[in-house]
C-alpha cells in the first residue's frame, strides 16, 4: 500500500484556533493498472494530470449535482498526485465530512478527460496527459491507494441549531484520530468529531435519458462506470426484464438475445493488439494544418579524408533529400437504433464501441506491416529449411545483418515474421531432435542455443539477439531482419464521434485516426527468401 507524508500537506488554523475543513490523501497512483468503465484497463503515466489550471471540483460519488468543495492543493510526484481539498460549509458538506472522518468514504476517484493516450499491446489504455475535471469521494476507488490520509474537520453549530434537533447531541464529543502515516515526524492533525447528522431518505434515482447516458459514456471513467452501476441498480428495483446483449443495428439482428438473460461477459475471437506498431513504435502526428508533412533524410553525407601538404581537403556537399508524408484517415462506423439501445443493456454498447476502437487496432497494424514489407530491400538471402540442421537459418540471418551493418555500422534490433514462419522457426532441430529455439514451459528451460520463440506463447521470443515480432498481418512467408529506427510510424488517434439520425430512430457512432508510416532507410530492412 501506498503511504502518504502527511507533512506534505499543513493544516492551517481557522481564526479561533480550530482546523479547518480540509481532506488530504492521494488522488491517484501512477502506473497502476484498474479497470474502469466497460472493463477498460488503465494506466496513468507520472505527469499526467495537470498542477495547475483550473481548479477540479470536490464532488460526492461523481454526482455534479452534489458538489461539496474544490481541491485547493495539487502535489505532483513520480509515484503519485497527492491533493488537498478544502469542503464548502453546506449541509452536505457537513455531511461529508462526517462520513470522511467516521471512514464512511475513506476513498477518492479522479473524473478526467484522456487528452493524450496509447495502448499497449496487451490493450491497456496508457494516459499521458489529461484535463482533471473532478475529484470525488467514494466508498471504493478503481484505482488502489486512491485514499483519504488526513480529515481536519470543524462544523460549527448554534444552540439554535442544536435546540430544532429531536436527539441530544453529546456534550462533550470525544475527537478520532486520523490515519497514521510513515516518514512524517509531524504529528497527525486533530481531528474534530462533528455534531450529529440526521440521515436522510436515499434520493432516488432518475433513469437517463439516451442523450445523458451517451454524455456519460463520453466522458468516460468513474462518471460513466457510476451512471451505468446506478441504471442496472434501477433496473433490478423496478423488476424489468433488460438483461440482453446489443446488437448491431437492429432488433431484428438479435431476436433471441432480447428475452433471454445473457451470462458471461461477450465472446471476444479478436485479439486487439498491433505487433508491428508496439515494436516499432507510434511517433505523435506533426501537427500541420495540410495533409502531408515533410520528413528530411541525407542522401549524401559530407567527407573526410588524408590530407596532403598544400593540397585541396576533401569536400562533399551534403545533400538532404525533402520527402513527403501523407497522412491517412483511418475510421470506422456503426449505427445502433433506438430501440436497441433502450431494450438492451446499456453496458453492451460500450461492447461495441471497444470493438469499434479494436478494429481501428487492427486496421493500423495492417497499414504499418504493409508498408514495412513494401520497404524491404531484398538481401539475396534465402533460408532453405532442412530438418536437423539449422546451418542455413544462421547463414541467412548473419548475411542480412552484414548487408545492415556494411552499410551503416549499425546492427539489427528485430526480426519480423509471419505465422507460418515463426512456425518454422520454432520446428527447427539439431541432429539430437533438439529445439534448436527454445522455449520455458512451467519454470523448465527447453533447449535454448540460438534464442527462445516461446513455445506456444508469445512473451518476450528472440532470435539470435533479434526481438521476434509475429504478425498475422504479414503475408505468408514473411521475413524481415530490421533495424528499427530505419522504419517510422505516426499517429494521431481522434476518438469516438456520434451523431443522431431523427429520421430513423438511430444514432451512429464512428471512431477515427490518423496514421502515417515512413521508410526512412530502405536498407535497413532486409528480406529473406524461404524455400
């Protein structure tokens, strides 16, 4: 568990010598995984949410109508973003504060908006940068170690006040200790037990309409992951039937899902990762207002040579050759009905949109495998597979990487394949019928001379120093030996757009990006021949 200074933070004094009505704590752990709306997994980058700007509202359990506060103090760190929030003097600030001190809500959650996100290929949504909107106190965060350390809390009363109440208050209430915290060698500030609050009915809960629910979906996050908690919540109360599956675009599509509970999340058959994209790496987008930037490359270096006594040196103009890259708009599109997004489970349309986002994946990686093998230069290699004997894989992987390295100095970094290849590879024997790539099943090494493939796996295979990058997106046959800053790849992702259609009922959603690849090197690729 993450622990908090609480020295960070001083709680000043009120001018009778009270604290005042602040909360403390860590709003939110830096690379920490949590599953948030949807079942998205996320993480949050160090630096990615704002110490300045405006400052994010102090809500209860991300209700915008129950605001109680603003954070007043933001702390950044490696490890996490600590806050103080200063909670207005209102019933309901009163009332939270209570709950805080009693250990009711000894937890935050952050409501931002990504501004600035990846995902890496196990689908983990990375957060560099991002608007802090709002912070709020929960029961239960999504992310752990998003807690309250330190409550200075002091709630004045009349007698008046005191005189309307049907119960006696105590007279002398005795104060909680906070939290204790490590590291500090200030002392916890007191804490002020707060007069009694009459509990009152729990308000109920309005169903959205189909516009909040999808401003909801929008924004993402804790906002959307309570909205939805709390619908299905109504939904059990009032005994309604909506437990189905979306379909696509019509309630026709899906006939037997509608009066049937659906167990299980959905069957995903797609694996939304992009090899190719996560090896090489996505550079941001240039942010140029055409359709086409300018990416420069030496065609012709400058020189040097001996030089004899009272002769002329050696002079080269170097010449740098203007290349244009064109930026391509990759999208995607769905429309869902009315009737499917109020007859169905509301949870299943953010089913859809991941998909949606998914193939985008999908359809990026295909762009960037495509043009890596279009780029190649053809090394005069070949691999001819022989059983038991891997002489001619080593010959052709060191030829590639002589061609690299004579023309460069540099070495190769990756070795990129299809399938069917990687198959090959991990097929490959010695004389003794061993694996010639090995593998480690269950903690026990295969036989491992000239790398490891994984076995029937895909973590962390190399070839002979090469990091093995398997893409199905590669036509069969594909091998590439590659020194990774010869290829680029840039990205801009947009995001989710939706628009109504009145004349149908139906709402169409579309997820979009930009995306360019660039051979900066075409010999920095090289091709091998199988037979």
């Amino acid at each position: 568990m993450m622990r908090f200074t609480s020295s960070t933070f001083s709680v000043d004094a009120a001018s009778d010598g009270s604290p005042k009505r602040t909360i403390t704590g860590i709003a939110l752990p830096y690379n920490v995984e949590a599953t948030v709306s949807g079942g998205q997994v996320v993480s949050f980058m160090p630096g990615s949410l704002p110490t300045d700007g405006k400052a994010p509202k102090l809500y209860m359990s991300h209700d915008s109508t129950q605001a109680i506060g603003l954070v007043t103090e933001r702390a950044d760190s490696p490890e996490a973003m600590y806050f103080t929030a200063k909670v207005s003097t209102t019933a309901l600030g009163d009332e939270a504060l209570v709950l805080a001190a009693d250990g009711v809500l000894d937890s935050v959650s952050v409501g931002v908006n990504p501004t600035k996100f990846s995902y890496n290929e196990d689908g983990v949504m990375i957060v560099e940068a991002a608007d802090w909107m709002e912070l709020s106190l929960v029961p239960q965060p999504a992310f752990s170690g998003a807690t309250i350390t330190d409550v200075a809390a002091s709630i004045p009363t009349s007698e008046d006040d005191l005189s309307n109440n049907t119960e006696t208050a105590p007279d002398e209430p005795e104060p909680t200790e906070s939290e204790e915290t490590e590291v500090s060698e200030t002392p916890a500030p007191e804490v002020i037990q707060a007069s009694a609050l009459f509990a009152q009915p729990k308000r109920k809960f309005a169903m959205p309409s189909a516009g909040e629910y999808l401003a909801a979906m929008h924004a993402g996050g804790d906002t959307f992951a309570n909205v939805n908690a709390a619908y299905k919540e109504a939904v059990r109360d009032q005994q309604t039937a909506l437990q189905a599956a979306a379909g696509d675009v019509l309630t026709t599509d899906t006939p037997g899902l509608l009066p049937v509970p659906v167990l299980g999340p959905l069957f995903q058959d797609l694996n939304f990762v992009r090899p190719v994209v996560s090896a090489f790496g996505a550079r941001s987008m240039p942010n140029t207002p055409s359709k086409t930037f300018v990416r420069p490359t030496i065609t012709t270096h400058t020189s040097a040579a001996t030089q004899t006594e009272g002769s002329a040196v050696s002079a080269t103009t170097m010449v740098i050759a203007s290349n244009t890259v064109t930026k391509s708009t990759v999208a995607g599109q769905v429309t869902l009905t009315m009737q499917d997004m109020d007859f169905t489970d509301p949870a299943a349309m953010n089913l859809i949109l991941n998909d949606l986002a998914g193939e985008y994946l999908i359809a990026t990686d295909n762009i960037a495998a495509d043009a890596l093998v279009a780029g190649k230069t053809a090394s005069g290699s070949t691999w001819t597979v022989t059983a038991g004997d891997p002489t001619s894989l080593i010959n052709s992987l060191y030829d590639a990487a002589r061609e690299i390295a004579e023309d460069s100095n540099y070495f190769p970094t990756h070795l990129c394949v299809s399938p069917d290849v990687w198959e090959k590879l991990g097929a490959q024997l010695d004389a003794n019928k061993r694996p010639v790539l090995g593998y480690t099943t269950n903690g026990v090494l295969g036989q491992n001379s000239l790398g490891r493939v994984g076995g029937l796996g895909y973590n962390s295979m190399d070839v002979m120093g090469l990091t093995l990058v398997v893409d199905n997106n590669f036509a069969s046959g594909t091998m590439l030996v590659t020194y990774a800053p010869g290829f680029e790849i840039y990205e801009a992702q947009q995001g989710v757009l939706s628009i109504a259609n009145p004349s149908t009922l139906s709402r169409t959603f579309s997820y979009y990006g930009y995306f360019s690849t660039f051979v900066a090197k075409s010999s920095f690729i090289q091709g091998i021949v199988i037979a």
